[in-house]
C-alpha cells in the first residue's frame, strides 16, 4: 500500500469515526426534538412582562414586531420597551405606529439610546437602558421577554414561553426562531448556519440542569428578572459579542440553587423578518462574531480549520479520487461519511422545507462557513472586528458562552 493510500485511509477511518459519533452520540443535536409546549388552558396566574427591544436602524421590521408582541393573546400584564439606539432612520416613529395598528400604544415606551460606556457592546446597553426602565412606574415584573426588532411572533408565543417557565421551572426560556431562507444563497447557507449552532451546543444538553453546555437564541428569550438579578444582570456580559449564550451560561451558573435551569428549542410561532439578499449579507453575519465564538485565539482558529477540513472536506474529496488512491475500504469509509453528513442535516432542512438531499452540500457549506471564520479573524486583528450597522464592536477575551460538554 503506497503512503498516500494509508494517508487517504488514515483521514477518512478518523472522518468516519467523527461522523458515526455525531450520528449516534453528541447528544442527538440534529434530531430537533426540542419543541416549545402549547400554552397552559384556563385563566391562572399569568405573571407580568415587559418586552426589551433593542433597535438600531430597524424601522423596516420594527413595526410588525412591535405590533405582534402588543398582540399577544396573552391574559397578563405586558408592556414593551423599545430603546432606540440611536438610528439614522424613524426606527421610533415605526415602532409607535406598529403599537398603535395594534390598538396598544398605551402599553409602549420608546426611550432614546446613548453611547454605549467603554466596555458595553451596543445591543447589551439598549438592553440595559430598557432594564433599568422596567418596572419604575410600578412594580417591578417577574419576567423580561427580550426579542430582537425584526422578529414575527404568532399571537400565542408568549403564553407557550410563559407555560414552559413555570410548568418547567425555567429561568430562561429561549427559541431559535425561523430564519429567513429564501434565494439561491440563503437557501444554502441558512439551514446549515441553525445546524451547525446545534452541533456546537447540543439543545439537549444545554436543558439538562447538570451539564456545562449553555446556549440561547436572543431573537427570543423570556428571563427571569429575580434569575438575571443574581447573575450580575446584563453588566456581568457587558463586552460579550454572542450575548445571548454568554446570558445562558450567566443564568445557568448563577440559578437556584447553585446551578440555574434554562431550556432552548424551536417553534414555527416565531420567525425572523430579516430577509438576507445575497452572499455578501450572511457573510457579513457571520463575520461579525465567528472569531468571538473562537474566543479570538489563533489556536482554536488554526485547530478549527483543521477540524472542518477533516469533518467535512475528507469524505467528499477521498471519494470523487477514489480511483487514484485505490482504496477501497478508505472509499468506503467516506462514503459512509458523507452519507452520515446527510442524514444529520436532513431534519434541518425538511423544517425549512427544502430537499434532504441538499445535506450532500454540506462540504461546500463548510468551505464558505471556513472563509467566513477567517475573514472575522483577519478584520479582528485589523482593528474591525465586530463591525455591525456602523459600530465596531468586538473586545478582546469577550465571552461567547459555555462550550458543549
């Protein structure tokens, strides 16, 4: 057997292996098992909320969002806070106009944003700004919902967020939303993006109270207000550029009694209203916050280009040369990769209505994904890391969250 065929064998047994593992183990990441329950009948005690919306140029979207959330179908007292930070465009006056469609504009408060203080990221100080308005003309409420400005929400979201709070007794409950996929590039890339959240934090690991993983999806959280209190509120994560796992980990380990309970999953009752037109806008997506999930570290950069090339480009390439390195057995093990590739994709892709064999394209997926990762490194260290809507906002060491267990 000539040296490259053992290489060839080598790469593609330990692939294989990678694969057979995420199938069968890695806490059933691809399975989307995780559903949020239908809402409690009868008229019980429904806490108040108060909605946080952070908006930055958002008067596209912001209306409808505003106007679905003063819509909720729901029995308690909610009220919503939107802080304008500070937007070239009527971002305020579109939000006031979503609240007034919905025949609530008493139940809104638009507060105008300042400069984020050194070591604050702009949508964690929104948030704070919107925090710190909570609850000063009353009674400070139970719950916070924080959801992003271009987020659908159909009328019964908030009392299924609420029911798996307190049936549950969770301090945090979060919904990876429905992403816009529609278009050539989207429908390529957006599945995968979800996919591969998962793989990173296995849902089912980060619900169970015991284990390190900790993750959440901020287009839609409900917390706990007296939960985010003890986690040292939204100042404990002020730098943190993926905010929303960073929030999880905070809750998670600083909950009642020494570990809190949080819980992530999906519904088809929220949807992103965020409708990215080409390439260039996930790109820009992913760049803003692929370094910061690396904890900006050349290593794990290094060890994750590796890792990808290993997982995801060895069983196509080992294949489609199969007749140079006549390797049965390796061509057989990347063939059962590859298969394994679209298996674990297929569940993704049918909740997005699309083909399961699109899975088959995940190594494509994972070179654009690969290059996004390194352009964020390459803009980081360029001093721009983090650049969103006008603002540079990466920090050095920033936490992204608990990595999975």
């Amino acid at each position: 057997m000539s040296g490259m065929s053992v290489l060839v064998s080598v790469l593609t047994g330990v692939s294989a292996v990678a694969w057979l593992y995420l199938l069968f183990g890695h806490g059933g990441f691809w399975r989307l098992r995780e559903w949020l329950p239908q809402p409690a009948a009868g008229d019980g005690l429904w806490p108040a909320v108060v909605a946080l919306i952070p908006a930055r140029d958002e008067a596209a979207t912001i209306g409808r969002t505003v106007a679905d959330v003063l819509g909720q179908d729901y029995p308690g007292r909610l009220h919503v806070i939107v802080t304008d930070d500070q937007s070239a465009d009527d971002t305020a006056g579109a939000a006031r106009a979503g609240a007034a469609a919905a025949g609530a504009s008493h139940r809104l408060s638009v507060i105008q944003g300042t400069d984020p203080p050194p070591g604050w990221t702009g949508k964690l100080w929104a948030l704070e700004q919107a925090r710190r308005t909570a609850g000063t003309a009353g009674e400070a409420p139970p719950y916070l919902w924080l959801t992003d400005a271009d987020i659908a929400h159909a009328p019964e979201t908030l009392r299924r967020l609420v029911t798996k709070a307190q049936a549950d007794d969770r301090d945090l409950v979060s919904l990876m939303v429905r992403l816009h996929a529609t278009g050539g590039w989207p429908r390529l890339l957006i599945p995968p993006f979800v996919l591969f959240f998962r793989m990173l934090y296995p849902f089912s690991r980060g619900n169970r109270p015991g284990a390190r993983t900790a993750a959440a999806a901020g287009g839609c959280i409900l917390l706990r207000r007296a939960a985010l209190e003890r986690a040292g509120g939204f100042a404990a994560i002020a730098g943190a550029l993926i905010d929303d796992c960073a929030l999880a980990a905070r809750i998670k380990r600083h909950g009642r009694p020494g570990r809190g309970r949080i819980w992530i999953g999906q519904a088809n009752a929220s949807a992103s209203l965020r409708a990215y037109r080409g390439l260039e806008e996930i790109r820009a997506m992913v760049a803003r916050s692929a370094y910061a999930q690396l904890r900006y570290s050349p290593a794990r950069l290094a060890g994750t280009v590796l890792g990808m090339a290993l997982v995801f480009l060895v069983p196509p390439l080992a294949v489609l040369t199969w007749p140079l390195h006549g390797g049965s057995a390796a061509g057989g093990a990347a063939a059962l990769a590859w298969a394994a590739m679209a298996v674990v994709a297929a569940p993704t892709y049918r909740h997005y209505g699309q083909a399961r064999w699109r899975g088959s394209l995940l190594p494509v997926v994972a070179v654009l994904y690969t290059a996004m990762t390194l352009e964020s490194a390459r803009a980081y260290h360029g001093g721009h890391g983090g650049f969103w809507k006008g603002r540079a906002q990466a920090r050095p060491r920033a936490s992204s969250g608990v990595s999975p267990d």
